[in-house]
C-alpha cells in the first residue's frame, strides 16, 4: 500500500512520503521522500535524496531508525500531492450553510 505519511526518523528528520511497511523484512519503504521544513510562511518540502536514482523508487530504512509514522494533515498532504505526487488534491470540508427561510418545526 502506498499511503502518504509523516515518517519521523530516529537523525529527527520529519519525512513526508508515500509509505510501505514490509513485515518480512521489518523495513519501512519511502518513496518520493520529502524533508519537511519550517519557513516563514508555515512550512515546505523539498527532495530528501533529490540526486538519488532511487528518489521514486523508494529508500529502504530499517524499522530501529524509524521514531513514528504518521497521517499528514490535509493541508500538508495537498500540498505534497500538488508538488512531488499525483497531483491530486483533496477538497476541504465545508460547513453547510443555511439559505432560504429558516421555519419553526412542531407547533400549531
């Protein structure tokens, strides 16, 4: 499975990444890796290996150096989405809004 996740690494790297866990060999797979990184406007992304043949392919890290894996935000995964992945992004939940007159149930 190919979900993405917040990946925390035991160096206190936080990656975000689309994520596989293979229990035969206890290893965490990330593929298109991205070091989060905090900025003045929030926080970014950029290629953890960007020079790495093996960036989308995925690097294999051994379970011991893995501290947390994590759901991303919705705002975070859209935007990792929109810049390293499929380029899909998922609509924002919006309360509903009440429109027309508002009538009193039960009564006379």
């Amino acid at each position: 499975m190919n979900d993405i996740k917040l990946v925390k690494l035991s160096t206190q790297e936080d990656i975000i990444c689309k994520h596989e866990f293979h229990d035969t060999t206890g290893t965490h797979v990330l593929k298109s890796p991205c070091v989060i990184v905090v900025t003045q406007n929030g926080f970014g992304a950029m290629p953890y290996t960007p020079y790495a043949d093996t960036w989308e392919a995925g690097i294999s890290i051994d379970e011991q150096f893995v501290m947390t894996v994590l759901d991303p935000s919705d705002e975070m995964k859209n935007q990792y989405n929109s810049s390293f992945g499929s380029g899909l992004v998922t609509p924002t939940k919006q309360k509903p809004v009440a429109t027309g007159p508002i009538g009193i149930i039960g009564g006379d």
